[in-house]
C-alpha cells in the first residue's frame, strides 16, 4: 500500500537474496515493475530499488553509515520528474532523524547546471500511506520542468510505520535544516556574499519573535575591535559583517527547575567566511574550487 501496487513476493525475495549473498558495507539492486493490477490504463511502470546497509563500522565510517545511505539513494534515484518514495526500515531505537538528514542530502536543492530547468522538489516525511505527516517544501533547479515529490516513510523492526510525533518532526527539522545548510554552501561566493548571506539569516527568522538578530557591518567592525573581521574583509565588493542571532526561548519551553538557578547562556561560533582565498598562502588552482564551503560551519 505504501507504493500503490503489490509487487510480487518471488520478485522482492529475489532482490532480498542478492543482497543478502554481497559481501559489501553497501549493496543495492533494483528491478523495474509494471503493475498488474489498477487501472487498465495507463500502467506506468515502476523503478524498485532496494538498498542494504551491513552493520560493519570501521574507524573511517559513522555507526549509523550515513554518508553510504546518501550515496546509495542518491545513485538508486534518477533525475527525472515524478514522485518518489524511500521507505526505511529501521532496527530498534534506531533514531529518525539522523537518517532524515541522511536522506535529504541525496536531493540538494542547489545547482547551477545550464541544463537544468526549474522545478519544484517538495519532501515529506510520512506517517501513513495518505503522507499526512509533517512536510518541508523547497524549491529546486535539477531536472525537469515538472513538480517532483519526495515521500520518505520509516518502518520500526516490526514492519510499523513510525507515527510518533514527535520522531517525526524531528525529521522533518532535521531535513529541512541540511537541505537549506547544503543550499547556503553550494551557492557560488559570487551569489551568496555577505550581504546576501545575512539577507538569508533575516528571512530564516523573521517570524520568529524569540531569535533577534544584530548586525556590525564594514567600518563598525574596525572601530569595536573587529580587526580580524574588518582586515580580512575590507578589499571585497560587499563589505564584511558578524551576525550576531540571539535565541532567547519563550519560558514555557523550559521544564519545571527543581531550585532557582537561572538558564544557562550558550554561544555557538560558526566560521561564515564565504569564500577564504587562502591569505598570504594562495590556494592551487585545484584547492580554489571548494573553498566556498569555508563557511559552511555557520
């Protein structure tokens, strides 16, 4: 029901044999299958993949193998128009949202491909086959001019449907924030200058009446102490700037204090440098390509 047709039991055995016999971390296979059953027509045929991840952790993998989970779908999933659905089937107190932020790598939103046309990528993490659960929409350049939708259902060890809330929308917070952090750091430097980079930090929380956000643009940075800031900065078009965004939690989302000790202050610093040439030691033609991922830890 999660697919709208019941592929037959030899077919799924089969995919399930293969993999099982891989001796890999990582094993995929996929068949195409025409439904038998629905409508006479049109009878679209389907593309099954099914994806293995062996519970083989090494000193240069994560436990969870997320980065083989975002290679593995990303290469069982073309890039034509129409929906798609990933289903996970998860072991016991497996969590969600690890795998949700896993997944959502595997779409980026971003490209500058000059064959790509714009269309529309929405994901939904679900909860049942009807996709009620919480959505994350977004816009994407890849692909066809045609609306493509991303449905990704999780299984517990009994085959369940994961419905808790929320599990769910930690997956979907979880996806919905890599997506937009891949976005920020594939934007060429060119796009996303410092103006435009605290331009997205505004929209990001203009809604929200408990983030306040403060800016020290160009000349004020020198003059507060800022020299770091200011020097590295100073010879580019768009003049440099620190964001300062303040998250100041409403007091009902604090829980029940057993004495009187006041909340606790955290300051999180990102490197938001949106493109390091390398200083006085010029990076090679070959190190320059990656560079605007240097701010990718704001």
């Amino acid at each position: 029901t999660l697919f709208g047709f019941r592929p037959h039991p030899e077919i799924l055995s089969s995919m399930h044999a293969s993999l099982s016999g891989s001796s890999n971390a990582a094993s995929s296979t996929s068949h195409v299958l025409v439904p038998t059953v629905g409508p006479a027509a049109p009878r679209p045929p389907h593309r099954m993949s099914m994806v293995s991840l062996k519970n083989k952790v090494t000193r240069n993998n994560h436990p969870l193998s997320l980065h083989a989970m975002t290679d593995m779908v990303r290469s069982a999933v073309n890039n034509k128009a129409g929906a798609v659905h990933v289903v996970v089937c998860v072991e016991k107190d497996f969590p969600v949202a690890p795998v949700a932020a896993a997944l959502a790598r595997a779409f980026p939103i971003f490209t500058k491909k000059t064959s790509a046309k714009k269309k529309k990528v929405k994901v939904a993490t679900t909860t049942n086959n009807d996709t009620d659960g919480e959505k994350a929409e977004s816009e994407s350049d890849d692909g066809d001019n045609e609306k493509r939708v991303i449905h990704m259902t999780f299984l517990d060890e009994k085959s369940g449907v994961i419905k808790t809330p929320l599990e769910m929308r930690a997956a979907e917070a979880a996806a919905e924030g890599v997506r937009l952090a891949c976005r920020l750091v594939d934007m060429h430097p060119e796009e996303l200058t410092t103006t435009a980079y605290a331009r997205e930090c505004r929209a990001l929380f203009r809604d929200d009446d408990a983030v306040t956000m403060e800016e020290i643009v160009g000349e004020e940075l020198n003059e507060k102490g800022y020299g770091g800031i200011y020097n590295v900065g100073k010879g580019a078009v768009e003049p440099p700037r620190l964001v300062i965004l303040t998250y100041d939690p409403p007091k009902e989302a604090f829980a029940e204090d057993d004495g009187d000790d006041a909340p606790s202050s955290i300051a999180l610093v990102g490197k938001g440098i949106v493109y390091d040439t390398g200083g006085l030691a010029i990076k090679s033609r070959v190190g320059m390509c990656g560079m605007k991922h240097d701010m990718g830890g704001s």
